[in-house]
C-alpha cells in the first residue's frame, strides 16, 4: 500500500492537475487563516488556545509577561498613574488574550481595586509575578517589584526555551525517522515479493 501511494503521489504532483491542486490548496489554506486572524473573536479564541499549549504557552506567557512587566515597571517609573500606565501597557502584548486581559485589569484599578486584585481576572500571570507584586503594593515598593518580576519572567523564558529545544530535537529526529522509514519501506517491500516470487 505505502509503494501504491507514494506511485500516486508522484504521479499526482507531476500533473499539471495536481500542481494546480496543491497551489490552489496551499492558498485556500493561507485564505481561511488570514479571515481566521482577521476576526477579532478568533483571533481571541486562538491566542488564548496558544496560551494553554504545554510547553510552548508557558514559554510565550512568561515572555509576554517580561515585556508588560518591565514597560510598566518604566512608566511607573516615570511619574505615570498605575491606571494610565496599564492603559498605555495593554496595547505591548502581541497575543490580543493579554491585552484584553490588561484592559479589564485597567478598569478595575481605575475603579479602586488593588493591582494584586485586578490580576486575578488574568488567569496566565505567573504566580510568582502575583506574589511579588502583592508583596510590593503592601511594602510600598511596587516599581522595584515590577522590575524584580520582568527579570524573574525573563529567567523562566530563558529556561522554557531551553526545555523546548531539547523536546523538539527527538521530536523532529523521530519524524524523519518515520520519512525515511515509509520511503525505504515503499522501495524495499516491491523488491521482497517479488524475489519471494521467483524462489
């Protein structure tokens, strides 16, 4: 079956039908993604799903997190209200989730609440960026915690991209593997029967 189907293929990618098949697919596909990212509610959708993804989410949380936490810890720094900076901050993200996030964060410090508070409507903050921040609105000493937090993220990205790099060396090692195997046993299967044939 695997020598059949590799036939097909090649027979298939070596027509002008199935040339234009596999454009005209490729481009479909690209279409359907960019109406997807277009509409706000997907695009919503899909960055909070990336969010959630294992080891990559993780990796992405903690490097969208270092960018918020170390503009803000700057803005902060530079006499701006917490309100007004977290109002300028939100758009720094580039995963529309955190900076939907941000901007319900916003109102809420803008109507009194705490920013300890405020970051629980947030379920991907980094639980030790929650606890150190809370630790710095009751110490009275929130830009340094801001600052401790954004190198705290940065750390942990450093850390998660090193953990996905030795993950994805098997991964992309065991895919080839499986290539090589289809391909070899696509060659090697017709060559046995038939020799099984003849003796």
């Amino acid at each position: 079956w695997n020598t059949l189907l590799l036939l097909h293929l090649a027979e298939c990618l070596g027509s002008v039908q199935g040339k234009l098949l596999l454009v005209g697919g490729a481009g479909g596909a690209l279409l359907v993604v960019f109406a997807l990212l277009r509409s706000p509610g997907c695009r919503l959708w899909i960055d909070r799903q990336i969010l959630a993804l294992p080891k990559l989410g993780s990796l992405i949380t903690h490097v969208e997190w270092m960018r918020i936490l170390g503009t803000l810890s700057v803005l902060f720094k530079s006499g701006i209200r917490l309100a007004e900076a977290l109002q300028m901050v939100a758009l720094v993200p580039d995963n529309t989730y955190l900076g939907d996030c941000l901007k319900r964060i916003q109102r809420k410090v803008e109507q009194g609440q705490s920013l300890t508070d405020s970051l629980s409507l947030c379920k991907t903050v980094p639980w030790h960026t929650r606890e150190l921040l809370a630790v710095g609105e009751q110490a009275g000493n929130l830009e340094e915690m801001l600052l401790q937090s954004a190198s705290l993220c940065q750390e942990k990205a450093g850390h998660e991209s090193e953990r996905l790099l030795i993950l994805v060396e098997p991964a992309l090692t065991l895919l080839l593997g499986v290539v090589l195997l289809f391909l070899v046993m696509a060659i090697i299967m017709p060559i046995l029967n038939v020799m099984d044939v003849l003796v």
